[in-house]
C-alpha cells in the first residue's frame, strides 16, 4: 500500500491537500492556504493555531481522514515557529497515542506526524514515550465529567523521561482531559516539565455544536 502510494505520488502531479492547486516547492499545503493558517496562539502551556473552524478544522480533517501526511509538515513549522517566539525549553516532542486498534483501522497517527513534523523542524528528537494501556471509549460521546474518568490511568510511560522539558503533541485540544493524563504520567515518571501544542482548540461552544 505504501508503494503504491509512493509510486501515484511520481505519477500524479501532487496537490494541496484543501484547494487542490498544483504544488511545486510547497509540501502539504500551497502557499495561499498555508498563509490563512492562523498565527500561533499561548495560553498558559499550550500553544495552539486558532479554534475548530474554517481553514483550520478543514487541516485537522485532511491530516485526520485525508490520508494526506504531508500537511503534518507545514502545521508543524508553524507550531516549532509559536514554541521558539515563546521560547520554551524543549528536549523532545510527544506525540500522544492512538489506542493501538484505532490506529489499525486508521492506519497511522495523525499526532505521531505532527509530533515528527514539529521536531524536525525544532532539530530536537521525537520520543515515543507513552503508550495507552487500555481501550477508552470516543471521547466525543461522553459528557466532561465522564471524559476525565474515562481516559483515567490510561497511559503508561516507556521512555526515560527524567529531567526533560517536553511538548505533548496532539491535533486537537478539546476537554484536556487526555492530555492532563499523558502530562500527570510523564511528570510521575521524573520530566521536568510537561507542556501542549495542538493545532487547534475547540471551545466548549464548538464541541457542543459539531459531532467529533
Ligand atoms: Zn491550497
């Protein structure tokens, strides 16, 4: 699958993945919709690119569903370009994990290529340091107080973390739940300090009226 995929790419001229202009130098993303990403945003220790409409939950949709992994690539450049003007210390970039059966289905992490993105483009290294050990029931169904119970210990820690400063990496921020989890492991485990860029944050006002 992966070679044939490789292979269309050589045949068919590649797109950008929301306009469907001809790319030539760009990757993921043509020039104009790379510019309507928003700039990037700090709130607390998260850094983010605006909220969960328009251009940009059309991005999160193309990396999530699409299949397009090359729009990980300018999402993450403009992260690494939020995470230096806020000059946060950074050792390595988390991505946090899929349960292991919906990554099958979906056939990769859309975290884990954003994760990749944002640290080639920081020159820092990628860890994979978590990892779910047990099934969570869709987020997007449960109510907030269910949520934090739901994903609750769901996370195991398998890297050496001690002492780093790390970013967790996500595509989407909504109750915080999952990520307050992953942070409260990695901080058990000895990291120095734990914090969030996502590519967008979905107020609750959002997450009442979209079904995700
Ligand atoms: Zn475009």
């Amino acid at each position: 699958m992966i070679q044939l995929e490789s292979l269309l790419n050589l045949i068919l001229p590649v797109r950008c993945a929301l306009c469907s202009a001809y790319l030539e130098t760009e990757i993921g993303l043509c020039t104009n919709c790379q510019a309507k990403l928003g700039a990037p945003k700090l709130e607390g220790n998260i850094i983010h690119l605006g909220a969960y409409h328009g251009h940009l939950e059309r991005a999160v949709r193309a990396l999530k569903f699409g299949k397009n992994r090359n729009v990980a690539v300018p999402l993450g450049r403009r992260l690494a370009q939020g995470i230096r003007d806020a000059i946060w210390q950074v050792d390595a970039i988390v991505p946090i994990p899929l349960f292991v059966l919906r990554q099958q289905t979906r056939g990769y992490n859309q975290a884990r290529e954003l994760a990749k993105s944002l640290a080639t483009a920081l020159d820092v290294p990628k860890l994979e340091a978590l990892r779910r050990v047990k099934s969570t029931k869709r987020q997007a169904r449960l109510g907030k107080t269910e949520r934090s119970s739901n994903v609750r210990e769901a996370f195991e820690v398998l890297a050496h973390v001690r002492n780093l400063e790390l970013v967790l990496v996500d595509d989407v921020y909504t109750s915080g739940a999952t990520a307050t989890e992953c942070a409260l492991a990695l901080i058990e485990a000895g990291a120095k300090r734990v914090r969030i860029a996502v590519i967008s944050r979905v107020l609750e006002s959002d997450s009442k009226s979209k079904s995700r």
